[in-house]
DNA sequence: CTGAAAGCGCTAACAC
DNA sequence: GTGTTAGCGCTTTCAG
C-alpha cells in the first residue's frame, strides 16, 4: 500500500479510501491510484485489515463428515449464506471424534472467526465457556450442545418423525416392527428410538427389546443383525430404520438374503427409513425425510442474527420431518410363510 | 498477551515463548506463565500472528458443489491432508459459474492463504497472474487451468475411461451405442466424448451424430433425449452416460418409460455409467469408477510439496479408472422386437 | 534464560 | 479532499 501511495504520488490513507471505495475522494485522484494499482498488481492484505478491525468476515462450520449427503447439503446451504453475507467459510469435520471438534472449534476460534455453525460430535462444550466470553457467536445445528452450554439450537424433530413413521406401519396394519437405529450415544438415535416407543405406546402395542438394534451402520453388523431379527420366531413384519446409512446397508442386506435385486421389494417386509437419500424413489424406499438444506439456512439465519448485535434469548427450533410413501413402507404384514413362498 | 503477561509479573516475550512452547524457558516461570494465561482465559489471536509471520497455514479449496457426490469425497480427502500438516480449510463452490470461482479464489488470495486447490468452472485464468507474482501456490483438479496458465494439475483419465467402458460394450456385441454427456463446453464431458470415439475407431464402428447428446443433465432434458433416441429408427442397443448425474436420470427415465422399479434391466438396454454412485451395487449399473478421493489426496500432496518449497516444473497427472461391472453393462444387444416381448 | 524495541499492513480518529 | 499519527496483537531481532 506504501509502495502504490508513492507510485501514485498520494499518502498511504488515500490508496485505502481508494481500495475500500470509500466515499470523498477526488475522482481524478482516485483513477491515479487505481491505475498504480493495476501497474503494482497490488491486493489489498486482509489479515492486516481484519487485525485492525476487529471482525474477520469469516465463520467456521463444524460438521460431521463433508463426504455424507445430509451433511454437505447443509453445508451448501451454510455457504450461500455466508456468500450472501460477504462472508468467508472455513470448514471441518469432526468425524464423530469429540476431540478433533474441539481442536477445529479452538482453531478456528484463535483465527478469530465471527461466529460458528456446529454439528457437535462430543458432548461436553465445557471449552467453550472462554470463548463465548470473548463474545464469539455459536449455532449448533442437528444435536444439541452439551449441559451448561447455551446457544441457539436447530434440530430436526427425531422424535415426531420416528412416531410418524412408526404410525404409518402400524396404520398399514403391522404389529411387529423392528427399529434399526444408530449408536444410542448419539443424540439423534435417541430420540428416533424415543418416538418410536410413542407410537408403539400411542397404538397399544408392547416394546419388545429383541425388536431393537442399536449401533453404527456398518455393513456385516447390520447383515447380522437382520439375519438375527428375520431367523428369530416371531419375526417382525416391519423394519424402520434409524438413519440414512443403516436404511441403505438393510437395502443391501436384504438383496444378498433374498437374492433379488429388487431390493425394494426384497422379502415383502415394509420398510421405512429415516432421512431421504438419492434413488430411494427409483428403488421406491418410503422415507421419512428430514431437510437439511433447511436446517443448514436455518442456522445461518440465526448466526448473522447474533453478529448483527441479536441479544434475545437463546431459541431452540425444531424442523418438521416429512413422510415419503414410495412403496416400501405400504406393503401389508405378511407371514415367514407367505414370504418364503412369494 | 500484555494482560497475561502483567498477571504473571513477566515480559511480554515471555508469554510468547510459553505459548508457543519455545525452548529456553523456566520451568517454574512457565507454570506461572500458565496460570495467568487459564486464569485470565487468554488465547492467541492467530490473525495478528499471521500478519506477522507472513503464513497463515490456510489453503483455500474451490469446487464446483459441495452437495456432490464426487466433490465431497475430494474435499474430505483435502481436509485429511490439511489438518495433517496443521492447515485450515477455506471452502466455497463455484456452482460452475466463472464469476463465482474468480471471487471465491481472489477473496482466498486477499485472506492470504498459502495455496489454493482449484476445480475450476472459467476457463480463463488470467486474474491468477499477480498473485502467482505474489507466490501463491495453486492446483488444479479434475479440470485443467485455462490456457496461459501453468499450474500442477490432477485430472482423471476421462478419455481413457470412456474408451474403456465403450470398449466395454463393444466386446459384449454392441455396435449402436448412444453417448450422453454433459456439455461439450466442460473439459471432462468433451474428454470422455473422445474417449468414447476412439473407441468406436478402434472396432472400425462409424461415429453417428444421431447417438450422441450433450448438455446439462436435467430430468426432462435426459428423459425426453432418451425417448427420441429409443423411438428413433434403427435405436442403440447400449448407453453410455457421460456422467454421474445423466446415470441416474437416465435410469429414472428408463423406469417410468418401461414402467419397471427394476431399473437395472429396464428394457434390456446395456448401461454403463461414467463415475460411480452410492447404491450403483444394488441397482446393478456397471460404471467405469473414477477415484476423488485419491484426486483430492495426489492435489494436496503436490500442493503441500510447492508449499514446503519445491520447485521443479509443473506436473500434469492422470488417474486411471477403473471399470465396475454389475451387470448392465454385460447385457448382449436386444433388437427393439425382443425388447418391447420381454 | 529473559526482556525491549521494531514493525507486519492495515484502518480509525483526527488534523489540515 | 487529503494527510498524519497511533496502534490492532503478535513475532523477530538483538541486547542483557
């Protein structure tokens, strides 16, 4: 800036109000700085500017794992946000790892960003505390913060969706339904499980343990898993699943049991999985979709609220679920018999 | 720094030095250094030491959709490497639109990252010139920069996988192949067009215009050129799809057009896909798989040796495919009459 | 082993 | 309209 302040023969601030557009400058003046400029090939350092300021322009985005559907498509929503609000993102997963959270979280807290979107993976935002005392913004988007943290919140509404799809099953005549669900440590999978013992309780129906699984999705677990739930006597008629990944792996485990390749139909059991994913209408999976484009809009909003000097109290919003029937989840309860035989 | 190091009755270099865990300090003056620093909840603003030490150990990744499939397992493999070598990540996606990726890149630039990894939408890339002056370090990936503008690149071996999967389906018995790919104007779409004539050059088959079409893959688009090519005389008895997206819409299209979930078989077409995609195993498409996420990683390994200081001439590297087949691509030729039978 | 001074590149506040 | 001065919070350099 020194060096295109003597170029153009004019003080440094001048080159400043020049490069921020700042009002009252002398419109031949300023074409002379410009013109020094272009010459220098010069480009105005942020880092020195955002020193000064005080606001860096930028926010950090916690998230679970960018390469997963639901989570990029929130982060796109995130970044049009930003974008909209001349804002720079930087990105992180945590890759359900409470510790590499807490280190992205830190760095991008000593970068000074603005504010932070988070996906928590832990459960403990106690490191936190420090920060919010220096005045940093925080949203945390799918899973609440732990206890003692309070910040906004924007949650999808586990619980009501499980329910919607439970009832929808057992609106189609099942009474043994299996629920597949994630590892219950994870505040997601809790609340499925929770609305799915609603609906159970809502329509008269007893809970039966050996109807519930819990635990990551990972392919030969969940094979096992249905092998078990499908050779037991009694057999549900029915499975929901708890998540995206778990719905596709029964997806795969029920085509390699049945040999069909028509997994959607694969051994008239009825499904319905939880979260949407691409193909499941060409595959004709009834789902209970969330929104994550929604959530990820949503939490921005809430965000650039704070920054621009928001004082209420902290909101805690919950995004409606959506059912899908695409056909999976319609199929009447059929017996082992008439499964076999089919 | 000041506060902390008036708390802890030291200089201000000394705070420094216990921050940054530099050697030659006292034990006992450091613990008190420490105390200060919990108990005044100090942490370090990486802006002002940014400013100071020139490198902001951030890199800068532009790509053309986050919520894509393939773009999101690059980013993951960047985001692994980054935080291996202690870097943050920028992100922003172009959403194919020059304009959008200049901003995006030259906002890195002025925010001072020290390299960038680019998926380019422009072809012009020109704006680079003065911050390549500056000693900015950029890759590109999955797309070569516009000409003039010398820079590592990592590209998939678009032409060879398409004269594969061609191959593929010439060495099964077909001689009327369609090609539907993306628009011509996009560097991997016009490369995989290639690829798929030299493979018909190959097997001495002629190049009919009437079974190749470009463009956007929209779902009216693709289903109503899919309609024109099958209706048309003399139909092609196997599709190859330029692209991940026109693979899915092309078996959305075939499903409501035979009115078959089994979208695998639908009407005996052979199919082969360029670029895989979650739940092509269930569906049975045999797709020629590219590999993003060795993409990601060979652009940040190359990024991360430029930034250590190599300097050896540019490099342009080329990733193999791999043909995935599943079935659809391994289907003889159905004349029309067998088809509309079965 | 510790400290004082200079300055990274910019902007805010105030002169002229 | 334009210029001057101070200082954002840190690291570098050099002196004790």
């Amino acid at each position: 800036m020194n060096d295109v302040a003597a170029a153009a023969g004019v003080a440094l601030k001048t080159v400043s109000r020049v490069v921020n557009s700042e009002p009252g400058v002398n419109a031949v003046t300023a074409s002379r700085v410009q013109a020094a400029i272009e010459r220098l090939g010069y480009r105005r350092n942020d880092s020195a500017r955002i020193l000064r300021r005080g606001r860096t322009a930028s926010i950090g985005l916690v998230i679970e794992d960018v390469a997963d559907a639901f989570h990029s498509s929130l982060i796109r929503a995130v970044e049009d946000a930003a974008l909209h609000h001349g804002c720079l993102l930087f990105t992180g997963s945590s890759r359900e790892d409470a510790a590499r959270e807490r280190d992205l979280v830190l760095a991008f807290c000593a970068r000074r960003v603005d504010g932070l979107i988070i996906v928590p993976a832990g459960s403990d935002h106690g490191y936190l505390a420090p920060e919010f005392e220096a005045g940093i913004k925080a949203v945390f988007a799918d899973r609440p913060p732990g206890a003692g943290c309070e910040a906004d919140t924007v949650l999808c509404d586990n619980a009501g969706g499980a329910r919607t799809g439970t009832a929808h099953l057992i609106a189609h005549g099942h009474r043994r339904i299996a629920f597949l669900g994630g590892s219950p440590r994870i505040f997601t999978a809790a609340e499925r499980l929770r609305g799915y013992r609603q609906a159970l309780a809502a329509a008269g129906l007893p809970y039966d343990e050996g109807l519930v699984v819990m635990g990551a999705p990972d392919p030969p677990r969940v094979g096992a898993d249905l092998t078990r739930l499908l050779t037991a006597p009694d057999p549900p008629t029915a499975l929901l699943a708890g998540n995206g990944r778990t719905t596709v792996e029964i997806l795969r485990a029920l085509a390699s049991l049945t040999g069909s390749s028509d997994a959607g139909a694969a051994g008239g059991l009825a499904l319905v999985g939880f979260d949407d994913f691409e193909l499941a209408d060409l595959l004709g999976v009834t789902v209970v979709a969330q929104d994550p484009a929604r959530l990820g809009r949503t939490a921005a909003d809430l965000l650039f609220m704070r920054l621009s000097g928001d004082e209420e109290p902290t909101s805690r919003i919950e995004l409606a679920t959506r059912l899908v029937p695409r056909g999976s989840g319609e199929r009447p309860p059929l017996s082992l018999r008439d499964r076999t035989a089919s």
